[in-house]
C-alpha cells in the first residue's frame, strides 16, 4: 500500500541520519523503525503478562520471601 509520510525538518533530518548510519534508503529506514517498534510493543506487552502472571503464581512466596 503506497502512502505519503509527511515530516517537519527535525523529523526528516532524524530520518536521513538513521538511514545514513544504517546504510540504507530513507524508505528502508522507515520500514525498519516501523517494524522494530512493532517487536518492542509486542516483546514488551508480553514481558508484562509474564511478569503478571508470575507475580499472581508465587505471590504468597514472594509475601513470606518480603518478611
């Protein structure tokens, strides 16, 4: 799907070094921060369910663990 990103100077100067230090196109550059923020959100989501479940599963270990 094509579409137009349309960014301020800052943004397009952040842009254009990303793309740089990584040796790719601005295009790539893009998809890339696009991708790799999608796998933080997810990696990150589920660290949190697992984190919650833990603590649930072994609370009463972790309140005598606390004493």
């Amino acid at each position: 799907m094509a579409m137009t990103l349309r960014l301020n100077d800052e943004q397009e100067r952040a842009l254009a070094l990303l793309a740089e230090a990584d040796g790719v196109s601005k295009h790539e550059a893009t998809v890339r921060a696009i991708t790799e923020a999608a796998a933080r959100r997810v990696r990150d989501d589920r660290v949190r369910a697992l984190s919650k479940d833990g603590r649930e599963r072994y609370a009463a270990l972790l309140d005598r663990l606390a004493q």
